[in-house]
C-alpha cells in the first residue's frame, strides 16, 4: 500500500496515495500525521470504554495508527480493554506482528513498544 510522509495512505480529502502522487514537504507530511492522529484519537475516544492513562491512550493511538480502525474495533485487545482487563488487552499487542502470514522484525518491535508504553506507569 504506497503512504506518503509518515505513512499516511489517505489524503486529508479522502482520496488514497497513489505510486504516482508528487513528493511531500516536509510541513505537508507533519499536517497529513496530524490530521491522521486526530482521527485516530477519535476512534480512541469512541470505543474505549474505561478510562485509561496518557501511556495507554498514546499506545493505542499508535496501534490504530498502524493497523486503522477496523482492525482495532474487532480485536480481543479492545475488548478485553472493555472488559477492564488491561492485563489481557496488553497481551494482545503481542498477536499483531504478522504481515501477508509472516512475522516482521518491525512489527514484533514496534508492537513490544506499544506493549511496554501501555503498560508503563505515569
């Protein structure tokens, strides 16, 4: 799936990133990342149940960031983060470092610091 900037695969408009779209600035790429984090939060607010920390919302705004929204909505890790199971939602990044049926060095790694940001105390 080709991204622009910070990986973002759908511009502001709605339209997808395409191999052919022109190069971004740098102030473009942080608008598009803002934009995107903005929704992603959103997601955030909407689904999750209990209250969480500043670490666990971060963590999850990354996760969702990553995987999009669909993904997060049907996972275990939200609902056993609605189930105030924060112990059994953390546990759950650790399932979602395969990609196309093969486990990513990438994923395992970035998923392991959403895990530890997660479950970091403020």
């Amino acid at each position: 799936m080709p991204t622009v900037g910070y990986g973002t695969t759908k511009y502001p408009d709605g339209r997808k990133v395409s191999l052919e779209d022109l190069p971004i600035t740098e102030e473009k790429a942080c608008e598009y990342l803002t934009h995107e984090l903005l929704w992603c939060e959103g997601v955030i607010d909407f689904h999750v149940k209990p209250a969480v920390n500043q670490n666990q919302f971060d963590a999850l705004v990354s996760f969702v960031y990553n995987l999009g929204s669909g993904n997060f909505c049907g996972s275990t890790l939200l609902k056993n983060l609605n189930a105030y199971d924060f112990t059994g939602a953390a546990a759950e990044f650790d399932k979602w470092v395969w990609a196309k049926g093969k486990k990513l060095a990438g994923l395992e790694k970035r998923r392991r610091a959403e895990k530890e940001l997660f479950l970091a105390v403020e």
